[in-house]
C-alpha cells in the first residue's frame, strides 16, 4: 500500500505540534499531523465540572517571554492576569515569599533578612552571596551546588529547592544550571546576584496570563486554527516506527511518508520510534530522564474556612510529608468555583504518588489542606490526574545529550525537533522552539508549496 504523503509529517499533537504545523502549513506546505491519543494538547488540559474548571497542567504562561503571548493574541484568546502572591511552608506555618526573587534566587538583601521564610542563620549566611567569588571552572553544575556555594544550604532546603522542584522536579538526578537558568551561570561572572541596596522595583504586575476559559482555550483555538490552515490532523494515530526516507509506520499497519519531518514528541517516545531511523538519533533522547506528575484537584466549600489570600503555598522537602505544593485556582482564576467553593490543586511528591491509589492520593491531599485551611469538609469534587513520564528532567549532561542530538540530526536533512524535552519546559519556550524548528524545515528544503 503507498503511505500518504505530503510535505512535512509533524509528530506530536501537543503545543509544540500544533503551533509548528500551524507555522508550516501557513507558509504554503501540505501538512499532516499524527497524535497517538484521541485528543490534543499534549499537557495542557482543563477539567470542568458542576461549575468548577481546573487546569490539571500548566494554568498559566509568562508574558516576558513573548511567544505564547503572541500566539494568544493572534488567535484572539481573551486572557486575564492570575492574582495573590504564593506562600511557602516552615515548620507547619505558611509565609509570605520574599520580594526580589530574580531566576529563582533571592535578588534584594532587605527582604531576604526579613524573611520569616527561613532562619536566622540561613539568612545571615545567604546575606553573605556578595562576597562569594565566581567559580573559575566553566563546566557544567547543578543547580544545587550553585545555590548552596552561594546561598548557604539552609537558603537552598527552605527557598529555592522547593521552587525548583515545582518547576523541573529533582528526583532524577542534579539539574543542570545551564540547561535551565543559563543567566545565572553569566550573571555570576558579573558580580554579586544579591544586591546589597535598591534593586529592581516591584511594579506589581504579575508576570503571567491565562485563558479566561481555560488553558485549553489556547489548545482549542490552535487546533481550530491547524485545521483551517488545511492542516490533515489525525488522532489515535500512534507511531510504531519511522523508517528511512521518512516512512512512517503506524500502529494498525497504515504508513505515512513525506518529504521532512518534525518530531515534538516526549523524549523517550521519539527515542523508541526512531531507533531504526538511526541509532545516534535514539541514543540521547532515551538518556533524557522524564517524571511523572500528581496532580489532586479537590473542590470543596468554602465556608469557615482560613484560606489565605493567596494563589497557594510552597512545601520544601525537608519540611516531610506527601505534598509538594498546592494552588488555591480559585484565589488565583477568577470564576473557577461557584460561589461559597473553593478550589485547589495540590501536588504530590513522586515517592509517595508513586506507590498510592487514588483514594491515599486524595486522602494526602485533603488532609494537608484541613492542616492550613481548618476543617476542610467532604470534598463536593475530587480527581487525582496522573501525567506519566511527561516531565522532562535536564540533568547535568543535558547540554551535552543536545549537542549529541544536534550532530545526528545534521546527518538528516529535512529532520527536525521541538517541544519540552530539549531546550525550555514552559509554554514559551515551547511555542518559540517548535517555530524555529519549523522554520528550519522551510529553509533547509526545497519544498513544493500548495
């Protein structure tokens, strides 16, 4: 049988997917789309029920880098800013992070002193980052050792362990600093990351946005806008294996080939597929460890409750326990809950999630709730969501597995690769990587247009 066939084949029906086939078929090429499930969006994904709506990925996107905001504009998704400042656990009580945090460091001296957030020893010793010397070896570090050879361990256990954590997970190995947080590696070579007076401003405008309808109102307007480009977009379409000349084979015996390729699907899944395509391209992908997220979503009523006017709380490691964080959704997102509900999303540590089912997992996450709120009722909703091995962890040696990748990928023309696996986990990053790397097919091949 003669696979279909057309200009480009985009593999992957996620943001980064749909924003690339989006960009391609845009610029006059024929496009299909395969997305092994049945839906699209990849992790972005809004729950709705009996007047609640949550957001069991990302519920927001950062404006300062401009790709998602965009895109958002673009397809004319109406967006709002999320409100309250996050708090952060010590010792059983919540307070307020501290003004100034620059790149998930502290940034102002005043602040960091007065912080009830940590000690008085941790704060005496992360005064002292200015007189701290640059380290003199260009290679690689984690973003542990950075922070503690210049904050102090007490500063990384109780501030900037468990902001990290929430956004690459560090159960899988030490993250790379200049895979995630390349600025500080250059910042450090400036001198002092903590300014000793001043500082910059708080301006008070919160540095995220999101769908008023929810996160896949991004998802949705994106695939609407996929389809209207004359994209082909198939579901349920799960690749078994891409063979030379980009064939595709998929899983049912049907076959797909086209004239490039664009890969945006998580690591380990790309590793397995192209594995017969060339070796060199599996190698470094498999070796790009993945987690799985835990997210509970309980909405529950509101009345005599203490809920913090807040949009939720850190939870460092060292202060035990199940839960890794919490998000009130409905102190953050305007009309997510009914009126006299409230909201949240609390995270679970992989260790514990790892091993529950879903009645432990909701169990944990109630109970931490009734710890800070009082006594928190019979939730009216609860949903234990599961993202399994889709978060990307860029350990130390991730740059390197890049580089790799890179190399092999010059061996096949017409061969390219986006989304959160490689260089950037959140929204914009995301977007922006899958344009380039769609831009790179349409400049590296002489592709026929419509």
């Amino acid at each position: 049988m003669t696979p279909d066939r057309s200009d480009v084949l985009v593999l992957g029906g996620g943001v980064a997917g749909l924003a690339a086939a989006l960009r391609l078929a845009e610029s006059g090429v024929s496009v299909r789309l395969a997305e092994a499930s049945g839906r699209l969006g990849g992790v972005v994904q809004t729950l709705r029920h009996d007047g609640f709506t949550a957001d069991v990925g990302p519920d927001v996107f950062l404006t300062r880098k401009p790709a998602a905001a965009r895109l958002v504009e673009r397809l004319g998704v109406e967006t709002a800013t999320p409100r309250g400042g996050a708090l952060i656990q010590r010792n059983g009580r919540l307070h307020p992070l501290p003004a100034g945090l620059t790149g998930l460091v502290p940034g102002r001296l005043g602040p960091l002193l007065r912080t009830p957030a940590l000690g008085l020893g941790a704060r005496l010793r992360a005064a002292a980052e200015p007189w701290v010397g640059a380290r003199t070896d260009d290679t690689d570090e984690s973003l542990e050792a950075f922070a503690v050879r210049r904050f102090g361990r007490g500063a990384y256990e109780g501030l900037i362990e468990p902001l990290l954590g929430g956004l690459y997970g560090a159960d899988d190995g030490p993250i790379s600093l200049r895979a995630t947080l390349p600025h500080l590696h250059d910042r450090e070579r400036q001198g002092p990351l903590l300014a000793l007076r001043g500082g910059a401003t708080p301006t008070g405008a919160s540095p995220f946005a999101r769908p008023v309808e929810g996160m896949d109102a991004l998802t949705d307007a994106l695939a609407r806008a996929v389809a209207e480009a004359g994209v082909a977009v198939e579901t349920e379409a799960a690749v078994e294996t891409v063979e030379p000349g980009f064939v595709v084979r998929l899983r049912g015996g049907r076959s797909l080939s086209a004239g490039a390729l664009l890969v945006t699907l998580p690591a380990p899944a790309a590793a397995a597929v192209l594995r017969r395509l060339d070796p060199a391209l599996a190698e470094p992908l498999a070796a790009i460890p993945m987690g799985t997220a835990t997210a509970v979503i309980v909405g529950f009523a509101s009345g005599g409750l203490r809920v913090p006017d807040s949009s939720g709380w850190l939870v460092p490691r060292r202060e035990g326990g199940p839960v890794q964080a919490v998000t009130l959704l409905s102190r953050k997102h305007m009309g997510v809950a009914p009126s006299g509900y409230d909201l949240a999303r609390v995270f679970l540590r992989a260790p514990f999630a790892a091993s529950a089912d879903e009645a432990a997992c909701l169990g944990a996450a109630v109970d931490h709730l009734r710890q800070h709120l009082g006594p928190v009722g019979a939730p009216v909703w609860g949903v234990v969501h599961r993202w399994a091995e889709a978060m990307p962890r860029y350990t130390l040696g991730h740059l390197d597995r890049l580089a790799q990748l890179d190399a092999a990928v010059s061996r096949h023309p017409g061969l390219a690769f986006a989304g959160a696996s490689l260089r950037g986990v959140g929204l914009p990053d995301v977007i922006a990587g899958a344009e380039r790397a769609a831009d790179d097919i349409l400049t590296s091949l002489p592709l026929p247009t419509r």
